[in-house]
C-alpha cells in the first residue's frame, strides 16, 4: 500500500515537472516577441527581447518567410499573414491604434533568414546589422481572413502598385517573393506580400541578377508555399520587359495558384557560366584560333611568292617612242632629240 502511495507520489512529481517545463518553454517563447500598436490583437509592430530590452524589428529584409514564422511563435496558424507596416506611427501627431501610448522602441538592425518552416525568429539565421540606419517598423498582420485578403487584392489590382521580387537570402534557388507592395490606401498598413504562380524565362533573368548572379537563371517549380502565405501574382510575363518594374503582372484573385495552377513558381540562378554560354564562348575561341593560323598562313605564303615571283611575271615590256614594244633583251633607250 505504502509503495503504491510513493509510486503514486513519483508519477504526480514527474508530472508536474514535466509541465512546468512546459511552461517554462512556452513563457520562453512568447516573453521574446510581441505585437504594439495593431488595430486588432494578431497586427502589429513586431517587437524582439533577445538582450532584455524589447526592441523594433526593422522592415528592411522583413520578407513573407519571417512573416510567417513570427505569426507563428506569436501562436497564430489559420489564414493569411501580411506585412503589417505604416510610417505615420513614427511621427508625433500619429494615431494611436488600441489605445496604446505613444512609445519609442530602438529599432534593431538584426536580419532574419527564414525558410518559413522555423516555430521561432531565434531558430532563423540571425545576423547583426546593427550599424545599419534603419527608420521604420516592421511588422506582421497575422490570420488574415480570406474576404479581407480579396480585398486587398482588388484594391492593388484595381490601382498602380510597385512591387519587389527577391528569393530568400543566402541561396542561389527558392520561391520567388513578392516582398514589397507600394500603394497608399485606406489598407496602408497590411502590406501584401507573398508568392507567385508562374514566370517566364526572362524574369528568371532579371530576379537573379537583382539578386546578384550576373550569368542570370531559369525558371522552375517548387512545392507550393504554406496557405498562410498568401499567392499575389497568377503570372509575371518580362518577355518584353527590361526591367521587373515593366513586366506584365497578372494578379491572383483568390490568394492562391487554384486557378492558374502552379507552374514555375521560383528561379534557379547561375552561379557560374551555362553550358551553352560556355559552349559559345569556346566556339568562338576556336573560330578566332582558324583565323588567326590562316592569317599567318597568308602572310607568309604571300611574302615567300613576292620574293621569287615566277618567271612569266618577270617580263616588262617598256614603251618607247613610236609605240613600239620591246621585250627586256631587245629593248634599247633612245633618247629624244
């Protein structure tokens, strides 16, 4: 009776440290981020206590993948998530969403690589920009409905939009990300960001070498982003575009490829010379090589025969008076009198 007791008594222990472990992960993860001056509990500014003062997140490299991870180590997992941003909040006469002092928060210039599977931002590549200037927040809009994305997409459809391209950083291959969304609106701060169904060969080129590989890339297909990133191009057509900025744009209509179907959803950058360039360039050398012996070849054929002309080109024939020809061993001078 007495050892059923103590076992009894070893379970309910272990237990109860198992779940204060729990816990104690659990107040880890969510003591390190949380959201300031969103209109509503999942949007907001993001702000980081990784050296135990809560500091901003800047918006620079705040691309879909941190988007999505931030949402959700802030225990967010339905619908959508956007890039929650507005510059107005930076200035003192600024509304005040939620009722939230206006406060001031460091902005910390540290970059996050996410590949968008990660449960935390600290699980991310973390690098230290911090003497980087940096002036604007970002932040995330997290479980966004689907009406609401909808609408946010017929606004940018119905409206100029600029719009950014990138692949995650670190990598010369990955989804193409639409990371940035110019458009002033009664939506400022839900910035739509997110994925792309298909692209041509020749936007392929232009996101590598704005990526920085100057031998360009194709086209290619990956599996299909999480649903809580949302799909903001059916279609990028750059055929007769030399810049991203002039590309024809095709916007999805429902946030995600259903409808166009995912084709080539990413790009696969050179990082050295394609076999076809290499096999052009080495074609080229070779044609210059034939050239180069045949012009040598010329030369010396032409200087060896100028040398000993043969003999039939050895003959001259003089004119003299009376328009009389001579060949060169009958030929005498007279001079005129």
């Amino acid at each position: 009776m007495v050892n059923m007791e103590v076992h009894a008594c070893w379970i309910s222990t272990v237990a109860c440290l198992v779940l204060c472990i729990m816990c104690m992960e659990s107040y880890a993860v969510d003591s390190s981020i949380r959201l300031h001056a969103g209109f509503s509990e999942n949007e907001g500014f993001v702000l980081v206590n990784m050296t135990g003062v809560w500091q901003a997140i800047c918006k620079d490299d705040w691309d879909p993948f941190n988007v999505l991870v931030a949402c959700r180590q802030l225990g967010f997992t339905e619908g959508y998530a956007l890039k929650w941003e507005d510059t107005d909040y930076q200035y003192p006469n600024s509304w005040r969403p939620r009722n939230e002092s206006k406060e001031s928060f460091p902005i910390r210039r540290t970059k996050f690589v996410c590949n968008g599977s990660e449960a935390s931002l600290s699980s991310c590549q973390v690098s230290d920009r911090s003497n980087d200037y940096c002036s604007i927040y970002g932040g995330v809009a997290c479980n966004i409905s689907t009406a609401e994305l909808t609408t946010l997409l017929d606004s940018v459809r119905n409206d100029y939009v600029s719009l950014s391209y990138d692949i995650p950083m670190g990598v010369a291959e990955g989804l193409v990300l639409v990371t940035e969304i110019f458009k002033y609106s009664e939506h400022d701060h839900k910035m739509l960001v997110g994925g792309i169904c298909n692209l041509d060969d020749r936007a392929a080129m232009l996101i590598c070498e704005r990526r920085g590989y100057p031998n360009g890339g194709k086209p290619a297909a990956f599996p299909s982003s999480e649903r809580t990133m949302p799909t903001v191009l059916s279609e990028l057509d750059c055929v007769y575009s030399d810049s991203l900025s002039s590309c024809r744009k095709v916007f999805s209509l429902i946030g995600d490829c259903s409808q166009a179907g995912v084709m080539n959803n990413g790009v696969q950058c050179y990082t050295s010379l394609r076999p076809s360039v290499i096999g052009a360039l080495s074609f080229v050398a070779q044609a210059a090589i034939i050239i180069v012996v045949a012009g040598i070849c010329g030369i010396c054929w032409v200087q060896r025969h100028s040398k000993n002309p043969p003999a039939d080109r050895r003959q001259i024939y003089l004119t003299v008076s009376g328009n009389e020809f001579y060949s060169p061993g009958q030929a005498t001078y007279q001079p005129s009198s």
